[in-house]
C-alpha cells in the first residue's frame, strides 16, 4: 500500500520531489519493521524446533539406556543359566 502511493507521488510531483522522498522512506521503514517481526517470528519458531530437538534427543538417550540396561539383565540370566547347566 505504501509503495503503490510513493509510485502515486513520484507520478504525479517527479521522482526528485520531496514528497516522493519521504513516501518511499516511509515505505522502506514500514518494510523494516515488517522484516523485524517477521525474523522474530522466525527466531522464536527456530527455538521452539531446538527444543523439541534437544527433548526428543533425551528421549532417544533414555530409552537407549533402557535397552542397554535390558540386554545387560537378559545376558546376566542367560550366563547364570548356562553356570547351572
């Protein structure tokens, strides 16, 4: 919208006026903040996927541990069984 009225300015007061300066700075700021809130957006979403990242990764920690943890037991029972004959 700001740009469609800095080219409205520029058409009809010349690309050298004044005006036409300041429409197409406002439409450089507006695009800025818009840029700004749009990388926080992208920022905080990028945070989100870490963590969901860093717990899955717990949760694939935790239950490689379990398993270790079960075949130790499973290889405990088997060596004990076999010692017994």
């Amino acid at each position: 919208m700001q740009t469609d009225y800095g080219q409205a300015v520029m058409w009809s007061k010349g690309v050298a006026a004044d005006q036409t300066r300041s429409a197409f700075e406002r439409t450089g700021d507006v695009a800025s903040r818009g840029l700004k809130a749009e990388n926080e957006i992208l920022k905080r979403q990028l945070a989100a996927a870490e963590a969901r990242a860093a717990r899955e990764a717990a949760k694939a920690e935790w239950a490689i541990g379990e398993f270790s943890a079960l075949t130790r037991r499973l290889r405990a029972r088997a060596a004990e069984r076999a010692s017994r004959g």
